[in-house]
C-alpha cells in the first residue's frame, strides 16, 4: 500500500477546500426548498394493526405539530407481505397501511387542520411503501 500522496492529490485538495463547493452530506434531513432549521421526523408503521397504527399516527402528527416539525416520513411498506392477500373477504387495497393510514388522516378533520399537504414519499424517503406529511405553521 503506498502512503504517498501525490502532488495532484494535494493540489486536489487545496483547491476544494478553497472552493466553495462542499460534499453533500447525506445524513442531514433538509431539503433545498426548506430552510436549515427545518425538522424532519420520520415514523414506522411495521407491524402495527391498522387500529394501532391510526392511534400512534395521529399522537405523532399532533406532537410533531406542537415541535414546529414541518415534514413528517411515514413508512407503511408496500402491503407485499400483508396476509389480507388471503382473505377474500377483505379488500386486499383498503386494508393494508399503505392505504388505510392516508385515508385515516385525511377523513380526520382535526388532523387535517394541522396539514399543508400530503404526498406519496420520494424514492429516497421509502418511494411507494411511504409518504410525506407537510405540516403548517404552528401560528397558522
């Protein structure tokens, strides 16, 4: 293994630090259209009944609200392993996560007050087994 730097590593080097151009850091949560302080908290719903994950994501929306959290990432998975799939009697679309927790919240009115806008998540963010809450100002 040679130890040696080369002189155009070094010359590398001293012109990024210079520079003003920085490596993106991946593990900070902000997005370019949101401010530095903005707060992104992100929830999984792995596991949970559809009766326990409607009760943990209406605490969590209204806690975030009240921290001035402005995204919220909502992991529901994709419904690939949901044993609905067997039942016949059960509508396989409405009763995994991924589409009873959205339709939770939006027919909750008092959750709904809190809510700018609700999209299906990035793929960065889960892609479709997730979707991001946008939440309103706390003043608003």
């Amino acid at each position: 293994m040679n130890k040696k730097i080369s002189d155009k590593d070094k010359k590398d080097w001293e012109k990024f630090i210079k520079s003003e151009e920085k490596i993106f850091n991946k593990d900070k949560s902000e997005e370019n259209n949101f401010s530095k302080k903005t707060l992104i908290k992100k929830i999984d719903l792995h596991g949970f009944t559809l009766e326990n994950a409607n009760k943990e994501i209406a605490a969590f929306i209204k806690k975030s609200f009240l921290e001035k959290v402005k995204k919220l990432t909502v992991i529901t998975g994709k419904g690939l392993r949901s044993k609905t799939l067997n039942d016949p009697y059960i509508s396989k679309d409405l009763s995994i996560l991924k589409y009873s927790v959205p339709n939770f919240i939006k027919s909750n009115p008092d959750l709904m007050k809190l809510i700018k806008e609700i999209k299906i998540a990035d793929k960065e963010d889960g892609g479709s087994g997730a979707f991001n809450i946008y939440l309103k100002n706390f003043k608003e």
